[in-house]
C-alpha cells in the first residue's frame, strides 16, 4: 500500500502515539478540578501550551486549543469581524471551503463588503494591487492561507503581514498547510491570527489551535466553564493536546531532513511524470511551492477518467482535484480559481516524510500500466 494523501491526514508519529497512550494511562483527572488529578492534568495541557508556544515563537497565551483547523478558522474570522467592526474582507477563491464558507455566511448577514483578489496561473497575486486595495478600505480583515492544500501555491506571509500592518488591516491565515512543515516565527511574522491543525503534522486529528495575536484579542468561541481562559469552554482534549505538541517537536526535530527528502521526491516524480504525453502541473510552477504538493494535471481520456479509483485498485491512494459527479467532472474551486486547464483530470500527491522513493517508482509503474 502506498499513501500519497498526506495533505488530507498525515500517519501519525509513533513517538506520539507512545506519549498519548502513556498520558491515557496516567492523567484520568478533570483539569479544571482543584484535587491533585486535576492539577496534574492541568500541568500537562500549560505544558503542551509552551511547547507549541515556544517552537513557534509565540507566547502561550496566544496559543487556544480548538477542534482543529476548521473551528479555528470559523472562530477567527467571525469574531475579528465581530469584534473590530470590520467593513471589508478580502481573500481570494482558492483558500479552504473552511475560510470561503465562513466568509460568504458572513457578508451574506451583514453590510460588509468582500473582494476577492485575482490570482495569476499559479495561485499568485499582485501584493501592490493588495497594497492599493487596503489604503482604500479602513478597517479591513484580510484573508490569505499560507500554502493552498490543493495546488501547494506558497504566499509571502512576510510581505503581506507588512502591507497590512502599514494599512492597519487585520490579518487572518490559515496556516493548517505550513505549521510543522517549515520553521516560523509568529515574533517575525506579524499575522493577528493564525489556523494550524494537528493531523497535517502527523498529531492527532480532532485537535488544533487559533493563534490570537496579544494585541488584537477575540471574544469567547464556546461558553460554558472558564477553560482557555474564557475563550473555548468545555473539558480540554488533554490526549489531543499533548499528542499535537508531541507531533510539533518531532516535526521541528526532524524539519530539515524531511524537507530535504520530500522535495527530492517530489522533483523525481515530477521529472518522471514530464514524459508522459499531455502531463502537466498546476499551480506550484516556481521553485517556492509547498514541498509536500505535486497537482498534476492527465489529459481527459477514458482512462484517465476514473485514474483516482483504478489507482486505489492498485493500492495506491491520492485525492483527485477534480470529483467526478453523474457522469460530468467537476474542477475544484482551486482549479477554477488560478484558470487551470479544467478539462485535464487533475489529482493531487501529497507527501511525507515515510514515502520513498520506491514508492514512487511502484506509482510511475502503475501509471505506465494504467495509461
Ligand atoms: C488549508 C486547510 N485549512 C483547513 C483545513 C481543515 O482542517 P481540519 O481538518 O483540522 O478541520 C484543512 C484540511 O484539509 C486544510 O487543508
């Protein structure tokens, strides 16, 4: 078997399955109780707080547990908005149904106008249109993930958090794609908030994080107890907690390694798959895609139709770009959204640091066979 999926949920780390089972075994108290279980338990989650805190440069108060990127990124839009009394939203049509669909609820309820920014082939935009843009629009939130999760196109978190400090814009990213995959600094980088996800990163799924930036805090998510300091109530995932602040430090332990490993697969299955007649990429034309992404692009024929199906045949599993629908393929939003050739099939291989090269020699075999 051979998993190429590792962008919708990446195996877990076994250094991580060892310490949830140890912390499943050891911590059965409630961490807001006040007896010694309790006080124990609520060491253990500041722990992991501090952690995360720590690897990524930020201070543990900025750090709240969610349920996972998509809460987080529900969360932090629309208490921004809430809050800041934001007039305008800008983002484009390539970020995650998780950001697009909160958005779209929200300027559908309220006068809040919404301008998406348009992308180039290769999931790019004009940081000055941005610029121009934001000098026009007071009191603007500003939506931008790091890495697409599709495509793989990597946005200059840098430049752009600089633009929106300059405009005084509120800047929201969801990062799911990039935490655990690259070094970063919140102290460098001036998001106000920021989505990650443990799964992505070989932690648990069900358990993540929102980033709130000290000097722009949000209203409470959940009501309930005072956990998370009055912002997400209900007992903490404590085995989540720790599994994903576990993940973390084995990802960072490991980050340059992987990277280097990853992008030499990616680059010999992308060499491979360039003599195939009519393959091409998508998005992630330049050199700064995300590492861990390769969107490849088959001519539309019958046997490429039902490619993702016959590779899952051939033990070989990849998500596709395109889902096929009564009869009729449908492009992804991504897809349409950086002007993709929609008539090729398009399926993404998302890597981790397990796969092999063998493993993609078994894939290029397969595609051989199957092509
Ligand atoms: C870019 C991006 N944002 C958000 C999410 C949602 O994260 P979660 O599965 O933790 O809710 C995903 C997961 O596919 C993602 O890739």
């Amino acid at each position: 078997m051979v998993y190429f999926d590792n962008a919708a949920s990446a195996p877990l780390f076994p250094e991580v399955i060892s310490e949830m089972h140890d912390i499943m075994l050891r911590y059965h108290g409630n961490p807001s109780a006040i007896h010694s279980y309790g006080r124990e338990a609520r060491v253990i989650i500041e722990e992991a707080r501090k952690t995360i805190a720590q690897l990524l440069q930020a201070s543990p108060a900025e750090i709240v547990f969610t349920s996972g990127g998509t809460e987080a990124n529900n969360w932090g839009i629309a208490s921004c908005v809430k809050i800041y009394g934001v007039k305008h939203i800008i983002t484009t049509q390539a970020e995650h149904p998780a950001v697009l669909k909160p958005i779209s609820n929200i300027c559908q309820s309220k006068e809040i106008q919404l301008s998406y920014l348009p992308l180039d082939n290769c999931g790019h935009f004009d940081l000055n249109y941005l610029d121009d843009l934001l000098q026009k629009s007071p009191k603007a939130l500003v939506c931008l993930m790091h890495a697409n999760n599709e495509v793989g196109t990597l946005l200059p978190l840098k430049n752009i958090a600089e633009i929106c400090q300059k405009n005084k814009a509120y800047f929201f990213s969801d990062m799911v794609q990039t935490i655990g995959k690259y070094p970063f600094s919140f102290s460098n980088v001036k998001v106000g908030f920021a989505s990650a996800s443990a799964h992505k990163f070989h932690g648990p799924k069900g358990i993540g994080f929102l980033y709130i930036n000290n000097d722009n805090p949000l209203d409470a998510n959940i009501l309930g107890g005072g956990q998370e300091r009055e912002r997400r109530a209900g007992t903490e995932n404590i085995y989540g907690i720790v599994g994903m602040a576990k993940a973390l430090v084995v990802a960072h332990q490991n980050m340059l390694q992987s990277i280097t490993h990853i992008t030499e697969l990616k680059e010999y299955l992308k060499k491979a798959l360039s003599s195939f007649d009519g393959v091409s990429f998508n998005g992630n034309c330049d050199k700064g895609g995300l590492y861990t992404i390769l969107n490849v692009a088959f001519p539309n024929t019958v046997k490429t139709a039902m490619l993702v199906n016959n590779l899952d045949i051939a033990g070989i599993a990849v998500s596709g770009g395109s889902a096929c629908a009564s009869g009729s393929i449908k492009p992804s939003h991504v897809l349409k959204a950086i002007n993709a050739d929609t008539n090729k099939i398009s399926i993404r291989f998302s890597f981790s640091c397990f796969n092999t090269k063998k493993e993609i020699d078994t894939l290029v075999e397969t595609l051989n066979a199957l092509l």
